[in-house]
C-alpha cells in the first residue's frame, strides 16, 4: 500500500498542476471575453451614433431638395406675373408665391438646425472614433497575447495528461476511483500528509490506534475529520516521507 501511495502523491501533483492550468485557462478565456464584450458594446455605441448622424444627414438632403424645388416654383411664378393681365389672377399668383416664401423661411430654419445637430453628432463621433480605433487594436493585441498563451497552456495540458495517464495505469482501480472522488470535492486535495499526529488537510489531531495504522501503511486510511487519504510525513529536511 505504501508504493500506492506514493504513486498515488504523484498523481495527485500532476492533477493539481493540470486543475491550476485549467483555472488559468478559464481566467484567460474569461479576460478576454470580457475584452471582446468591451469591444463589441463600443461598436454597438458607434453603430447608433452613426446611424443617427446618417438619419439626420438623410433629413437634411431632404429638407435641401424641397427647399430647392420650392424655390423653382417660387421663380416659375414671379416670371408668371409679368404675364398676367388680370388684378384678381396677379393677386392670387402674389399669394401663392408669399406663401412659398414663407414655407421656405421655415424649410431653412429646419435646415440650420438639422446642420447644427449634425455638427454636434460629428463632433460626438470623431473622439469615439478615435477612441474605438485605440480600443480595437489593444484588443487585437491582447487577443493575440492571450491566443498564444492558451496554446501554450493547451500543449502543457496534453503533456501532464500524459504523464498523469501512464501514472494512474500503475495504480488499482478502485483506488484511484476513491481519490478522483476525493479529489474532485476536497478541492483539489485528497492525499494528504501526517505530520506529529496532525492531518495536514484539515489540521485535526489523528487518533493514536489510525496513526499507528498509518504507520503500518497496510491498507488505505482516511481522516476522520476530512476523509482525506492520509500518508505518514516526518518534519525532516525536504519533507521527506518515510
């Protein structure tokens, strides 16, 4: 059993170094999709800008092309009066063309304040421009950052996994069940010193019938308090077991 166990301890190394590349990973993941989530609301805040500033350039040409056929009109008209004879039609033709002259003091009113607002929208929009320009390329920078040290962690994965396959095909099968249990709920724990009677898990004084088991080292034993499997370990230069 004391072989298993050992075997079992380095299982356990490489398990827990595979579980802290598996948190970094997530880390790294999580980052950057925090960044890519940055990026794409930035977008999004641009994309309404600009689509308002462009709403507002539309009403504007609009707004240009009635003022401009209006005042065709208004010309047609005024020409059309040095050919009428008749007051009541010269009258008639005099309103109709104050009257074009009237809508368009309003069309043109309407039209300084369409141009002022979008000189405002571009106002607005060139710092975010120069801002989303600034935040897309750090983040491809970081993206790329990030990418390669994911691919790093991946290889370094896919070797532990390797190293941790050809070390648990020397250990029973019931066992390494057992730790994987324990391991999976303990936090990344499951095999633990004795150190002067103390499990180094859950730091609870082991009775002295188990800790003489432990010695023994004859079948698995597990602490009372935490259900850690338990080894025997000496306060001896480099922690050696013994």
């Amino acid at each position: 059993m004391r072989e298993q166990l050992d075997i079992l301890a380095s299982l356990q190394e490489v398990d827990r170094e595979i579980r802290d590349k598996n948190i970094t990973k997530s880390a790294l993941l999580a980052e950057l999709q925090k960044n890519e989530g940055e990026l794409q609301a930035k977008r999004a805040e641009m994309a309404t800008l600009r689509s308002e500033w462009a709403e507002k350039d539309k009403l504007r040409q609009e707004k240009e092309r009635t003022l401009q056929e209006e005042g065709r009109k208004a010309m047609e008209k005024r020409m059309r009066l040095n050919r009428i004879k008749n007051i009541k039609e010269l009258q008639a033709l005099q309103r109709e063309i104050d009257q074009i002259k009237e809508s368009n003091a309003q069309l043109e009113e309407a039209l300084i304040h369409i141009l002022e607002e979008l000189e405002a929208c571009a106002a607005a929009l060139e710092p975010k421009e120069v801002e989303l320009e600034q935040l897309d390329g750090a983040c491809g920078e970081k993206r790329a950052q990030t990418e390669a040290q994911l691919a790093g962690i991946e290889q370094e994965i896919a070797e532990a996994s390797k190293a941790r396959q050809a070390i648990a095909g020397q250990l029973n099968g019931n066992l390494i069940e057992r730790y994987e249990l324990i391991f999976s709920r303990r936090g990344g724990v499951a095999v633990v010193g004795v150190t002067d009677g103390i499990c180094q898990g859950c730091y609870m004084n082991i009775p002295p019938q188990l800790w003489n088991e432990i010695i023994r080292s004859e079948r698995l034993n597990l602490c009372p308090s935490c259900n850690r499997i338990l080894y025997r370990k000496l306060t001896v230069p480099n922690d050696k077991r013994v």
